[in-house]
C-alpha cells in the first residue's frame, strides 16, 4: 500500500519541493517492512519444522539464519535452479 498525498496544489507545491523525496523515502520504507516481515515468516516457519524435515529439504538447523539473511552457500549455488 503506498500512501499519496491529496491532489491539493499544496501537496502539489509540496512535492516539487522536495523533489519527490518523501514519495521516494515512503517507499524505501515500505519495502523495508515488508522484506522484514517476509524474513520474520520465514524465520518462524523454518524453526518450527523438525531436524528430521529440514534435513529432507537440505537445510541444517544452523544455516536457517544465514538462509534468511541470503548469504548461505546453499542460496547462492540454487539461485539459477527452478524447483
């Protein structure tokens, strides 16, 4: 959801003078809290799976946060694969 301002002339006048920053920097915002959120789920997904299934799927329990932060070797080398 990206919040606008109300088409009025001073929100009009408002953004031309800051130069769409505030457009820009809402934005960057929301994409951050939504990639936040996204990582939490997943986060919260993968720890309630057992040893036993994050194994079937090739994951050991100590890699989960390195999956999420997306710096894992496992990340890397399946990137190009389609599942």
């Amino acid at each position: 959801m990206i919040l606008r301002y109300p088409t009025t002339s001073f929100a009009a006048s408002y953004e031309d003078l800051t130069g769409g920053f505030m457009v820009r920097f809402e934005k960057a915002i929301i994409e951050l809290l939504s990639t936040w959120s996204a990582k939490r789920k997943l986060r919260a997904q993968l720890s309630l799976l057992s040893d036993r299934e994050l194994n079937d799927i090739g994951i050991n329990p100590g890699e989960i946060e390195a999956i999420i932060a997306g710096t894992s070797d496992l990340c890397t080398s399946r990137r190009g694969l389609r599942s």
